[in-house]
C-alpha cells in the first residue's frame, strides 16, 4: 500500500528573530505582514487559477484578518530547489533510492531557463556539494558526489534545514520563486543544536516549502517529517512507491510550485510572543485540494538591548 500525506498551508512571516546576529538576512516586508501563499487545484489535479477575493474566507487563529493587503495569482514562476540529501548511517540502505528520485526532478523538471537548485549533504554536519545552478548535469554529479560521515555518526536534521532556508533561499528574493527543499531522509534528530521551531519559523520566513520522501513509513521520525511538511506548506512522500507514483509526486510538486495564489494580511491580534497561529482557509467546492501552510509562528519578543559603555577617558 502507497502511503502519502498531502500537507496543508503555504505562508510566511517575517519576524525579527534572529535580527542580532550578523549573517546578512533581507527582511523585506512588516513584521505584524503575514505572506501567504497557496496552491488551489481541482479534483482532476488541474490548478485552479481563476479565484477571486471574494471566494475566499481566512481564519487566522480563529477572527477574520484585520486587513487584506494584497491578493494576486502567480503564474508559471520559476522555481528554487534545495537538495538535501541525509547520508547517515541510517539512510545508508536507500541512498542509491534517493538519488534516484533526485536526479530525476534535476533531468526531467528542473527547467534550465528560469529554476536553478543546489545540492547538500548531511549527517551530523552538513556539506554544501553544489551551489546555485540551472546545470542538470552539474547536479547529477552533486547528488551522486560520495561523502564521507561524520565519524561520531549522528544526525542534525533541524541545523540542517535551518541553514538552506537561512544562508541559501535568504540570499534570493524568495517572494520572485516558488522555493522548495527535497528533503531525503528518515527524519531522525539526534545531533542539532536548534529546535523544529526554529527551523520551521526560519523556513516560513524564506517562503520554503519542505517537500520529504523518507523510505519507511514506520520510522520514528515520520512525525517530525509529517510536522515539517504541514507547517511549511510541503508534503510528505515514501520512495518506496511505484516509478510511475513517484514522477506524479514529482510533478505534483511542480505544480504547486509553478501556480500560486499570494494573499498578504494584516492579523487582527497579534502579540509578540512567539506563539503559532492556525491558518483555516475556506475555498469554493470546485477546490478539491488546497495546499498551504498550517499556520506560523508570531514574533517572538525583541530582547532587551545592553547600553553602551562609556567611552574611557583619555
């Protein structure tokens, strides 16, 4: 039996988390903005891309939106793809699966005009094997590059993460794309610093869907895959499917990429204090699937800044 989860909810909010450090990160819209996006499609798979406004009906923690500051469909966009690709011990038995399914999206999807994607490693540390590109051939290579892990073993799924939508999709104006993560792995944590929050807020910022095929539904680590789809707006899949099932994964992914809806809200309530927010959004009846995010995290609390020391006397 195929197993699937078909995630909800695609948005972003941007929040002055990690303000204080120094890594250079474009903050572009208000903190108190909300960016949603969300791929609507009917019970054929087809997008549906003629929705109004007053189609729609949005929740945001249970009340309506203060305002809405925009709504507009986006059509054909090009596409930004980061593959992450986890060469733990644990994932030892399925890489040449994986990287299969990989150099399948980069030869047959990846459309050299307008996407480009990149290619990382991880175990307990992660590998950046290729940087931006729109050369299927240079990705190819990357994904079957041989690294060599950590020999502590160990696993930083949420550092991982953390640092493509950070230190790559914050780089890129990432409102001009449809930007993803094909994520391999079995979606156990062992070795990260930083907390599924954390990498989930991160992600929701960069507008970030994370799109994961893991080998065994039966793993304990489904629930954390299953969780980082929902709240970022993805799906999660099992490479264990048919070769036929899994090119319709493929290019369902394509699809809901290529056709979406951009909403920008104002919230009615929203304190600084880190909680998430429950997104429901209520589509007409010719909408048979909707894929958007579960939600996002509020601001957390500006930390309080130090005052300056005087300056010494001279």
């Amino acid at each position: 039996m195929r197993h699937r989860l078909n995630i909800l909810l695609f948005l972003a909010l941007a929040s002055p988390a990690f303000a204080q450090t120094d890594a250079p990160y474009r903050l572009n819209v208000s903190v108190d903005e909300v960016i949603l996006t969300f791929h609507a499609a009917d019970a054929h798979g087809l997008p549906v891309n003629d929705l109004k406004l007053s189609d729609l009906t949005l929740l945001d923690n249970g009340i309506p939106p203060a305002k809405i500051l925009d709504f507009q469909l986006q059509q054909n966009f090009p596409i930004r793809a980061g593959i992450l690709i986890d060469t733990s011990t644990s994932m030892s038995s399925h890489r040449f699966r994986d990287q299969s399914i990989a150099t399948q999206y980069a030869q047959q999807l990846l459309r050299q005009q307008t996407d480009q994607a990149f290619v990382t490693h991880f175990d307990r540390t992660s590998h950046a094997i290729q940087s931006w590109t729109n050369s299927p051939t240079a990705l190819t290579a990357a994904i079957h590059t041989t690294t060599h892990g950590d020999p502590i073993g160990g696993t930083a799924l949420f550092d991982t993460l953390y640092a493509a939508c950070r230190y790559q999709f914050g780089e890129i104006d990432h409102r001009s794309s449809g930007n993803f993560i094909l994520l391999f792995s079995d979606g156990e944590d062992n070795a990260s610093f930083l907390d599924l929050e954390t990498a989930v807020d991160m992600c929701q910022r960069t507008n970030t869907a994370i799109y994961a095929f893991s080998p065994d539904p039966s793993s304990p680590g489904i629930p954390t895959l299953a969780q980082l789809a929902a709240q970022t707006g993805g799906a999660l899949f099992h490479d264990d499917a048919s070769a036929a099932d899994i090119f319709t994964d493929l290019r369902t992914i394509e699809s809901n990429l290529r056709n979406q809806y951009r909403l920008v809200f104002r919230p009615a309530a929203l304190a600084h204090d880190g909680a998430f927010h429950p997104i429901v959004l209520a589509t007409p009846d010719r909408v048979a699937t909707l894929t958007i995010r579960a939600g996002y995290y509020a601001p957390k609390p500006k930390r309080p800044t130090k005052p300056a020391p005087p300056s010494p006397d001279r």
